[in-house]
C-alpha cells in the first residue's frame, strides 16, 4: 500500500460522521436530509438513514463488501451486498449487486481513480465472480 492510500484511509477513518451528514445536509437541501451515517472503511461497510424532502419516514441503506479494481481495459466498482428497510428499494439494489460496474473513464482524473482503487482494492474472492 502506497503513503497516499494509507493517508487517504487514515483521513477517511478521522472524519467525523457529523461533519459528513453536515455537508451532505448542505448539498441535498430541498432533497433529502440525512439523518445518520456510518462507513467503515476496514469493513467496507457502508450505512445511511435518510428522509426525503416531503416524507416523514427514513429511508435506511447499508452497502456491504464493495470494491474497485481495474480489469486491465477500465476501472469497476463491485458491491456484493445491499440491502435496505424498503422492499422497492431493495428489489432495485438487487439488480446491482454482484455486478462489476464500469467506471467511466476520465482521463483528468486517471490518477485519483488509480488511488481510490488502491484504497478500495478487492480481497482476490470478491473478484472472481464477476460478470
């Protein structure tokens, strides 16, 4: 692992969760409001309560087991479970998980996506099934 992943990671790992739902809140004005947060990153879990503009129920998401890797010709994102509180929700995510999702390529961003692939790299299972 090269210093700037382990940097990267470190940074992830010290970010308060409330300042990240602070300038999600800022950003998703008008659209929804996020009401809890929680991303182990050693985990690779990923957990968030949401309310939509509008609604008085939250909306709970966790993402579990994801990853990206660069299949030689473009870079994928992967997650291997998903699951939320809502069966809609859930009947969407199920068309998403287990699928190797190509990430566009830009070439002005080549080396940030190279390290985010190093930070979120896959342990070797999670990447042979891949379709």
């Amino acid at each position: 692992m090269s210093i700037k992943s382990a940097l990267l990671k470190m940074v992830i790992k010290l970010t308060p969760n409330f300042l990240i739902i602070w300038v999600s809140n800022i950003v998703l004005k008008g659209i929804a409001e996020l009401t809890e947060f929680n991303f182990d990153i050693d985990a690779r879990k990923v957990y968030v309560q949401t309310r939509l503009y509008g609604e008085e129920d939250t909306i709970e998401v966790c993402l579990e087991d994801f990853a990206v890797f660069n299949d030689g010709e473009s870079y994928r994102v992967i997650i291997h479970h998903a699951r939320s509180d809502r069966p809609w929700l859930n009947n969407l995510l199920s068309r998403l998980v287990g699928k190797a999702w190509k990430i566009p390529a830009l070439p002005q961003f080549a080396t940030q996506l190279e390290l985010v692939a190093e930070v979120f790299q896959a342990q070797p299972p999670a990447i042979e099934n891949v379709e």
